[in-house]
C-alpha cells in the first residue's frame, strides 16, 4: 500500500475536481488538435501517472472506441478511480517499471508526471510498451495566471493554521516531488534524446472564470467548489489546533462567493491554467 502521494502531497479530491475542469468536454478541442488521434480507431491507450483518473475519463468520452488503461503508484488514487470513472482499466503499478509486455500500446500519455520521474526511465519505459509508430503524449503544467476574488482572500484563521505548521518544503524534496524539471525547451528536447521522433509542442490554455457569461451556472460553481474543496482537504491534512477555525473561514468565505455568483454581483476572479503539451512518435 503506497498512499504517499494522496496523503502527504496532493489530496485525492484536489487532483481529481482540478482536473475534471481541466479536462472538461468543452476544452477537448484544444487538446484534439494536438493529440491527432482518429476519434473513430480502436487505440489502446496507457496513462501513466493518472492521479484519481480524470483525464482517463476524460479519454474514453473522447475516444470512444478506445481501450484505457491506468497506471499510477499511490493506493488511494486508484481505489478512487476504480469507483468512479467507469470504462477504464486502472492498476497500481511503478513508472519506473511498467507491468506491461513490450510493444503493447498505440498510445501513451501523462499529465504532470514527467517532472517527477527519472527521465531516462519515464521515457524508456514509454517507448517500450508503445507499438512502432505509436504516440508519446506528455502534458505538463506551465506558469498559469491566478486573480483571487476580494472575498475569497487568505482569512487570518487560515493563516494562523499555516503559520502553525512547518515549511513543506523538506517534505517535497523527501518525496522527490518535482525532482527533474524540464523547461518549455528540455522538455520537447528530452523527448528526441530518448529516441521520440517527429516532436511537436502545442498549448492548451483552460480558462476558468466563474463569472465569464460563457460558462454554464453548473461549471461556474464548480469551479467555486474546486476552490472550497482543495482549500479543505490541504487542511484537514495536518494536524493542528487551528484547524477547526481554518475550515470554518473556508466555508464562510466560498459561500459568500457562492451567494456573490447567484446574486449576479461579479467579482472576476480567475485561474487560468497553460499546459504545454509535447507529441512524439516511436
Ligand atoms: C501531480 S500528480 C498528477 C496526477 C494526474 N496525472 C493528474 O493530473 O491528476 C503526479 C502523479 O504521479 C504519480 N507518480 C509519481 N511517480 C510515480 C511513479 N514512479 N510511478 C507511478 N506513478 C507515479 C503520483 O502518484 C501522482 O498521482
């Protein structure tokens, strides 16, 4: 039982609510274009990395033909997905040393993963289970754009929780988190190093703005209660005599917002999230 990532990084809910938005039916343009995948053929894909599985959902509404399968290290991650995201095979196994034969994939892809993971290996493997002529799709998140609503503010109960805890930064680095960054130039550069052909760099550019007329009431709060619930569950993963009074500022806060947004009084707040996205072929 590995639940590193999920218990002491990023939170189940945090990852899975951040990238159902990400990876929502709306943006699926964007990633289309440079993904280049015949929505019609019968791919066998394999995410690795794949967190609590929304991209994996995300896949297999806009491949429906396709056969998915999900790897990922950290226990919770996977029994999350497995009861969540249906149509998708999802197994926990290490990046470093797929549990799969050689040549047994069209397709494989990752969303934040690669800065984590020996390159050498995180390629290496890839190309060992892609079928000749089969694809390496490797997202990765860049500097993105964020404006904090006035009512949505750090509280002075949050601070006095934070202030209360040790830096994380040691515990980071303990779990090699983001341990092999690769720029917007490494990135596509280590992919032809480790023997990837034909490489091509996009970006895809998710803007997530509650108050934007174009999105639908439904989206917009959901992107409110991704703010409410990432903010919650970082909290209640520590241990401390504020917290209590940390999550009851949460709640007050993201309620107002809610109650802002019903009313129509808008606010403009905004995250914008830029994914480079990097296309390569065995
Ligand atoms: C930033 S999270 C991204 C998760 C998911 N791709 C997403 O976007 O929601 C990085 C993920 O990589 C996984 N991971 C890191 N090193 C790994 C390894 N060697 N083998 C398998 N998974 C690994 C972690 O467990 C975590 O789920």
């Amino acid at each position: 039982m590995n639940c590193i990532w999920s218990e002491h990084i990023q939170g189940v809910m945090t990852l899975y609510l951040s990238r159902k938005l990400r990876f929502d039916d709306l943006f699926f343009e964007q990633y289309d274009r440079l993904f280049q995948l015949d929505r019609n053929r019968e791919w066998k894909i394999l995410e690795i990395g794949c967190g609590p599985g929304a991209l994996s959902g995300a896949l297999h509404r806009w491949y429906p033909g396709a056969r998915i399968t999900a790897l990922d290290r950290d226990s919770n991650f996977i029994a999350f997905a497995r009861e969540h995201i249906p149509g998708v095979t999802f197994v926990e196994g290490d990046a470093l040393r797929l549990p799969f034969e050689s040549e047994a994939f069209d397709v494989t892809i990752s969303n934040t993963v690669q800065e984590h993971v020996e390159p050498a290996a995180f390629w290496g493997e890839q190309r060992r289970v892609l079928k000749p002529g089969g694809v390496c799709l490797c997202l990765s998140a860049r500097k993105g754009i964020r404006c904090t609503a006035p009512c949505l503010e750090t509280t002075e109960e949050e601070k006095a929780f934070w202030d209360s805890l040790p830096s994380s930064g040691e515990e980071l680095r303990k779990y090699g988190v983001c341990r092999y960054p690769l720029s917007e130039a490494e990135l596509p550069a280590s992919m032809e190093q480790h023997g990837f052909r034909n490489v091509t760099t996009g970006y895809a550019v998710i803007d997530l703005t509650p108050d934007a007329e174009k999105y639908s009431g439904k989206l917009a709060e959901a992107m409110i209660e991704e703010g409410r619930q990432s903010s919650l569950e970082a909290i209640r993963s520590v241990s401390s005599m504020h917290a209590e009074a940390a999550v009851a500022a949460v709640n007050r806060k993201y309620d107002e917002r809610l109650r802002l947004y019903r009313a129509g009084i808008r606010q403009w707040d905004t995250a914008v999230s830029i994914t480079m996205m990097v296309r390569g072929v065995k």
